[in-house]
C-alpha cells in the first residue's frame, strides 16, 4: 500500500467518524426540541439599546429603568441586558396598576 492509500483511508475514517458524530449531535437537538418552533431558550435577552427602541425611549430613560428595582434586567459584567419575558409581564403589570386593576 503506498502513502496515498493510506492517507486517503485515513480520511475516509475521519470524515465518516465526523458524519457520525454530526448526526448524533443534530439527533439529540432534535429530541431535546432544539429547532422546533417548541423549543425556547431559558432567557431571551436583548441590550439596553434594544430596549430603548423597542420602547421608544431615550438611551438615558432605558438605562434608568433598566437600573429599577423590580425591572427584569441583569448584568453580565458590565453589561446590562433585559429578559424578554420578564418584560412582558412586567409591561403587563405596569398597565394593571395604571387600570387600576392591580395594587403596587
């Protein structure tokens, strides 16, 4: 057998070992639910700045709320970052108290 033989065979062992092991990989993200609508990640977050446009608010103003006791952000180092699902619900209990609907 001569060197190109052996390292051709060399590369089909690595290339089929590496298939393999994507398949398994892409098979357990499928079973955990890993790119199916269902799956969600723990915590959605988004920037400060993210915030401030989606809100339609000043940097400063975004900062400021961001920094609020009771407001679901939370830092990374020295970034700020805001929980999108904590958002919504407290959007939605911001508007409660406003309605009236909901003690402080």
């Amino acid at each position: 057998m001569n060197n190109e033989d052996v390292i051709q065979q060399i590369t089909d062992i690595v290339c089929n070992r590496f298939e393999d092991m994507i398949k398994s990989m892409v098979s357990a993200n499928l079973e955990n639910g890993i790119g199916s609508q269902d799956y969600s990640p723990l915590v959605e977050a988004i920037t400060v700045d993210e915030l401030a446009s989606l809100l339609k608010i000043s940097k400063p103003v975004a900062y400021e709320l961001a920094n609020n006791e009771g407001f679901p952000s939370f830092r990374i180092g020295k970034n700020i970052r805001v929980d999108k699902r904590g958002l919504s619900d407290w959007m939605s209990k911001q508007t409660a108290v406003r309605k009236g609907t909901q003690q402080t």
